[in-house]
C-alpha cells in the first residue's frame, strides 16, 4: 500500500506531478530493490523541492519531527514500517528508550514524540521517554493541549 498524501495546493497537476503519479509502481519497485541491496537509515525524511519542472533533495534529517501530522489513515503503515524495521534490526527487542531533545516545553515537539511512542507501542515495543537533563530529577509528567500527558524520566 502505497500512502496518498494531502496537500494544502489545489489545481491541476502539472506535467512533472503527473509523471510521477503514474510512474509510482516503477518508482515504488526501485525502492524495494535498493533497500535489498543498501538498508536505509531507520529513521529519517528527506525533504524535497518542487520546481515545477524538475524535483531535487534538500535536505536530509537523521531525526525528523512531524510525526503528530500523520492522518489517522497514515498511522497503520507507520506502524508496518516500524514493525518491518524492528524485525530486520533487532527482533529480539522489546523495550525502547526515546530521550527527546531538552527543549521538552515545546508542545509540537511534545505531541510529535508521543506519536512516535504510539507507532513503537503498536508494533509490540514498551515505550518509554528519559532525560540527560539535570532539570528533571524525578518522572515528570507535562500537559499537553490536547488533553495527553507525556512522562519524562530522568536517567
């Protein structure tokens, strides 16, 4: 299953996009093939520029945000790919530590590493969150605006 993402734009697809659209299957079998060959990062995005006539990479993050912007339809291939990625690496792990950046206040940032510990707790994984800080000395739990909470413990 390949995802459909949405978009802010509206109006015709230009000639680039439709090429791609319709070379997705090639597109989608390269991938497979190379990730045979060259395992990806576990975790990365790349972002791209659209030029309108031409697509290029800008920018690579080895750890990127953005996780709490998956549509609902999104999250069950993020969990496949999690799962997918856990067996191949280490199938034998059952716990996974996640020490989020210490600017912990951050309410996106907050809300996207919560959804990170969703897809890790759906693919089979404990989840839980630590902090080399010196500010956080006991498990503190912060409020999030949408009502969740995120326990950050310290290590």
């Amino acid at each position: 299953m390949v995802p459909h993402l949405i978009t802010a734009l509206n109006g015709p697809i230009n000639e680039l996009e439709q090429r791609v659209l319709d070379s997705t299957p090639a597109i989608e079998r390269w991938f497979r093939l190379e990730w045979m060959e060259h395992t990806p990062p576990f975790y990365s995005s790349v972002d791209i520029r659209n030029a309108g006539f031409k697509l290029a990479p800008v920018d690579t993050n080895l750890y990127p945000g953005g996780w709490n912007n998956l549509t609902p339809e999104m999250l069950p291939l993020a969990v496949q790919a999690a799962m997918a990625a856990i067996e191949k690496i280490c199938p034998e792990a059952r716990n996974l530590l996640v020490v989020p950046e210490n600017h912990t206040r951050n309410s996106f940032y907050l809300s996207n590493v919560l959804q990170l510990k969703r897809i890790f707790h759906q693919a089979g994984l404990n989840v839980r969150f630590g902090s080399l800080s010196p500010d956080i000395k006991e498990p503190t739990t912060l409020n999030l605006p949408t009502g969740e909470t995120i326990t950050i413990e310290p290590l």
